[in-house]
C-alpha cells in the first residue's frame, strides 16, 4: 500500500515531493491538474494520479497527506475520501477552523480504524509540542501563551490562505471557548531566545490543538511583526467589510497567484524561526524557546516523519494533535530544533 501527497504541484507539495524521493520513498504525487503533475513526476520518476476531490481516487492507498489549500475548502471532502477508504489522513493546515473539524471527527477516525492527524508541518508541530512541555513543566497552568517569529517569504498558498481570514479578525480561547477579538487585539514585545520582538496576537492553530493537548482554558498566540504591519491589521478592523466581498478576495488571490513565489533553495537554507511559550497558573510560570529551521523545510521534515510514524503503526486510529500522537518531544527530535528553557 502507497501514501498519497495531494497537492503534490503546490509549493509546499513539490518540496515534500522531493524531499520524499531523496529518502529514497514512492509516493503517489496526486492534485487536481494533470498538466501540472505529469512534469513533476517525470522529473522524479514517481507515479502520479490527477483527480478533482468531487472524484477522489484513493485506491491502494494507505495514507494521504493532504497539500492542497486553502484547506477551509478542501479538508472536509478528503477528509470524508480518507473515511470511505480508510486511508490515514494528514494535513499541513494552520487554519484553526480545519483544527476543530478534523479533531471533531474522532469517532468516525476510530470507527473506521484510521488516523487524522492535522497540522504536520511548520503550523502546528514545533508549538504544539512547545505548548505541552510547558504544561509538563506545570500541570497547574490555567494560561497559555505562544508565539513564533517566521523569517523569509510565504508561498502563494499560505498568503491565499492568510486573505480568506483577513474578515474574521482575531481570535483567542478563553475559558476554553473560542473567541472573536478584533485584529491585533494584544500587542506586546516578546523574549525570544535570540532577541525580543514585538508581536501581534493572530488567530493560529494553536487555539485549538493546545487546548486538544493541554486542556489549558485560557490560551493567545503571537506572531512577531514589525510596526507598520502591526498597524495594517489594525486597520483592518474597519475595511473587514470588504475583504469579505467574493471579487475582492478573488482579486487579491489573483494577484499573489500571478506574484507571488515561495522561498527557494538558498533563502531557505538561511532561514529559521524562533518560538517562545509560557504557562502560568496564577501564582508560578514557566518559560520555553525553540528554535527551529526554515519555516517550510521543517514542514517537508515534520510531515514526511509524521507520515512514515502513521504507516509504521505507532499511532491509534483518531483524530490527533502532533504531540498527543508522538509525545511532547517529537518537535526537538527533527533536524536543526533546539529547546531552550528561560
């Protein structure tokens, strides 16, 4: 039986494509256009399947990790594939609402005998394992706060991604009830390991795979930003309105489609990131820092590690965080992630 990576000709995807047949794997290369797939492929001498998710083909297939964004519309029907199937399902979403569908999903995981495990990559591995060394550290803690500072460009998908969340606004989980804030509701400077930032809270996974994890009921995520960023987001309180309009958005994704490229070969290998976390109960706190490489070669990295953990049998059929299915420790087991304490 053969894993699948779907969205195989995305930027995300043809990394993990590479990175697998380096490791001397076969995936099955799979999207949406043939015409995209077939070079791909060829390039890699890797079988590859060309199929809409109105039309899955999972045929053989063990396990699929899922590439192709945005995943507010592509999740749930490879989702229901993988069910029919009974096919392992893996993602590299950050998006908290595909979070809390896919983890909502348990009983059927477990019914039909699979794994879903979402957020393998950059978003949510590294902070999600972060958030549950600190909760080790302090059982007690009733807060929870993370934040990371990204180096480097985004890829068309995740800016794609980033413009359909722009009308929300903000969110944070209080009293473990997720809710709406406005954009950049808390802006503070942050420690990071390698120097302080100021960061904006963001709506990230983490408000929901940390509380899956953790169980902490009050939890913020930061992103760092410089000021004029910081102020754009701000005032996006006011023209929400029309971010939220169809042709907006469909001009604004046009625009990075046409743009916009991912980091490459170079700009990766200089890049990295930094997270930092603290839990608090109202009288102790504790601290942590990690640092991590590149934002999408610790993704090709972490999913690909994910995926081959899954098919070795070493998780429970359900639906799963990162650290709740391989231990709080799986991020620092990847090439170039450090810990730190503070």
């Amino acid at each position: 039986m053969a894993f699948m990576i779907y969205g195989a000709s995305g930027y995300t995807g043809q990394l993990i494509a590479e990175a697998a047949k380096q490791r001397g794997e076969t995936p099955i290369l799979a999207g949406r256009s043939a015409e995209k797939l077939r070079p791909l492929a060829e390039k890699l001498g890797l079988p590859w399947r060309a199929f809409a998710l109105d039309r899955p083909d999972l045929r053989d297939v063990a396990l699929v990790l899922h590439c192709a964004g945005p995943f507010s519309a592509t999740s749930a029907p490879m989702v229901d594939a993988c069910l029919q199937a009974r096919a392992h399902y893996l993602d590299i979403t950050g998006e908290v609402e595909v979070f809390e569908a896919v983890l909502g999903r348990d009983a059927e995981a477990r019914a039909r005998g699979i794994v879903l495990l979402p957020g393998t990559g950059f978003d949510v591995v590294p902070s999600d394992c972060l958030a549950a060394l600190l909760h080790r550290r302090l059982p007690s803690a009733t807060k929870l706060e993370l934040a990371f500072a990204p180096s480097g460009r985004s890829s068309p998908g995740t800016l794609k991604t980033s413009i359909e969340s722009l009308p929300r606004g903000g969110l944070v989980r209080r009293g473990g009830k997720l809710v709406r804030v406005p954009p950049a509701h808390e802006v503070r400077e942050i420690p990071f390991a390698d120097k302080p930032r100021m960061a904006m809270s963001i709506p990230w996974g983490d408000l929901a795979t940390a509380f899956r994890s953790t169980r902490i009921p009050d939890i913020t995520v930061f992103m760092a930003a410089r000021a004029s960023v910081i102020r754009a987001a701000r005032l996006t309180r006011f023209t929400s309105p029309l971010l939220a309009l169809a042709p907006v958005q469909s001009f604004l994704k046009s625009r990075v489609e046409k743009s916009v490229r991912g980091p490459d070969r170079e700009e990766r290998a200089r890049g990295g990131a930094q997270f930092w976390g603290r839990v608090s109960d109202g009288s102790r706190s504790v601290e942590m820092t990690m640092t991590v490489p590149e934002g999408y070669t610790l993704t090709a990295d972490a999913a690909l590690e994910c995926a081959r953990r899954v098919l070795a049998g070493a998780v429970a059929p359900g639906a799963w965080t990162p650290s709740l299915a391989f231990g709080a420790e799986f991020a620092a087991s990847l090439p170039g992630v450090r810990v730190g304490d503070r």
